[in-house]
C-alpha cells in the first residue's frame, strides 16, 4: 500500500529531547499519521529527503483530557 508522503509524515516535532537526538544520534523526529506502519513511515522520509533510513522506531502517543471551567475534553492522540 503505498501512500502520499505527505499523508504519512503529519509535521516534524521540535523538542529539546528531539533537537539533542539530531546533534547526538543523527535522528530526525517526527509525528506522523495513526495508521501509518514502519514501512510506510521508511518510504515517505526516503522519498522527501532523497536519504537512506537505518531504523525507525515508533512510539504513540494517548490524548490527555483536560479541562476548560466546568468542559472537560480530550486532546488528540498520536
């Protein structure tokens, strides 16, 4: 099943631990779709960026409820 690229790869994430990866482990994050698998995830980032990728490891992410007074919400998960 091969896909858009850009449906794969949602944004790149830009964190202190994320931004530390880059410098230490040549690793770039990123977030991306809830149904995307490694395969797909390998060739869109292959694709984008004309690299060759060694690994890729996942990790998902459960949305938080908060709330807002008396609402009370879900952020989305990833």
């Amino acid at each position: 099943m091969n896909r858009d690229p850009r449906n794969v790869l949602v944004k790149p994430l830009m964190t202190e631990k994320s931004m530390q990866r880059k410098e230490e482990f040549n690793a770039i994050t990123f977030q991306v779709s809830v149904d995307a698998n490694k395969v797909e995830i390998r060739q869109a980032v292959e694709k984008v960026f004309n690299v060759k990728v060694a690994t890729v490891r996942t990790a998902s992410h459960e949305g938080k409820w908060k709330r807002l007074g008396k609402f009370e919400g879900r952020r989305p998960a990833w």
